[in-house]
C-alpha cells in the first residue's frame, strides 16, 4: 500500500478543515473570479479544472469524503446520532451511497472530530469513505458538480505519485495539502498564478522554510 493511501486510511488522520490552515505544507488558490454569476462559475470551473490538470496526470489515484455519524443540533443544542436529523447530512449521505454504489471503497469509521462547541459533552464522529476511480470515473465533472452543489459534501482528490490532496471547498476556492516538502516546492511556481493573494505571505513563508533544508 502506499504511504499515502496508507496515511489516509488509517483513523488516527483526521484531516479537518481549515485544510490550508491546519497542514504546513499547503497552497490556497482562488477560482471565482468576476462581475457576473454566469462569468464568475464559468471561471471558477475552468480555474478548477487546470489546476487539476497539474496535479493529476493519469486521474486520481483515491477521492474520499467523510460522512457524519453524530451531528451538532442547533434547535436542541445537542449531539444527535444523524438519522435522527431531518438535515444536509441526510442530504449528504443519499450523495455518498451514490458513489459508493459506482465504485470500489473502504470505509473507515468512527473518527472523531475536534468538538466546536465546549458545552457538548459528546464528540462528533464521522465515517470517511475512501473510493477508488475506474476509468470511467470523470473527476473534471464530479468539481464541477461540487462547485454547483455546494451542500454536497467535499470531495478530496489524492495522487499517490505526488503526495497530495487537492479540495475544492466550494466555487470560491481550493486547497492543495502537499505531505512531501520536494513536491510542494516543485508544484508551488506551477501554481503560482491561481494562489489567494489574502493568503499569498504564508505560503511564501512556507516556501522560503523549505528551502536550505534536507
């Protein structure tokens, strides 16, 4: 298996947002760019897809997203198990069995997630569904889909080959969460020109700690 396939299906990685924040060695890029709705999506979708092209060269090795097994019930003020809730998560499971009828997957289950909330006794867990794409799988098309229905849950994109997860958030934005110094300060001028300028002195500072060191 491959450390990074490896890496992402074992439950002690938990990969919670903000990626770009909580990984040191990750680039943030825009991809909404315009005046108009129809300009600014069209945009963001044809941004997404080059930065895709960069990364992945023979497609994506894995793609997984998480789903939740507890959630935070705002009206109650409670953790509550999910099938309880008439909510997105629902939403977002019927999304997930979508893909995991398509595709051969592992689940890994049961992962905690840092609690937001300090008056919540219980944590919040989640399943990650870990899927493996035929060559049918169209990644440019599953983007597009997550910038046009945002309420889906995220999809992380992984190359084995180049150490790393590529997560559009939504039509705003993305993040590229590198696990190899080498391949961060080799794709960091590829990407360059899509990078957040809010974000642009961290990652250069990410950059310049890089170089000089083994």
């Amino acid at each position: 298996m491959n450390a990074i396939e490896e890496m992402i299906r074992n439950r002690n990685f938990k990969y919670e947002p903000p990626y770009f924040y909580n990984n040191p060695f990750s680039l943030r890029c825009e991809l909404g760019i315009g005046e108009s709705n129809e300009a600014y999506l069209t945009i963001a979708k044809k941004r997404a897809a080059e930065i895709f092209n960069i990364l992945f060269e023979n497609n994506v090795d894995l793609f997984f997203f998480d789903n939740y097994i507890y959630d935070f019930d705002f009206d109650t003020g409670k953790t509550v198990y999910i099938n309880n809730l008439i909510s997105l998560e629902k939403k977002r499971l019927k999304f997930s069995l979508g893909y995991q009828k398509k595709f051969k997957h592992v689940i890994i289950r049961d992962i905690p997630f840092d609690k937001d909330d300090d008056n919540n006794d219980e944590i919040v867990r989640r399943n990650r569904i870990c899927c493996y794409p035929n060559k049918k799988f169209n990644a440019i098309e599953a983007i597009n889909s997550q910038i046009d229905n945002q309420e889906n849950p995220i999809i992380h994109f992984v190359s084995f080959n180049n150490s790393c997860i590529f997560s559009v958030y939504d039509d705003r934005g993305c993040n590229i969460v590198f696990f190899d110094k080498k391949k961060f300060q080799h794709f960091y001028p590829l990407l360059q020109t899509y990078f957040l300028d809010y974000d642009l002195a961290l990652m250069e500072q990410r950059l310049n700690s890089c170089k000089g060191t083994k």
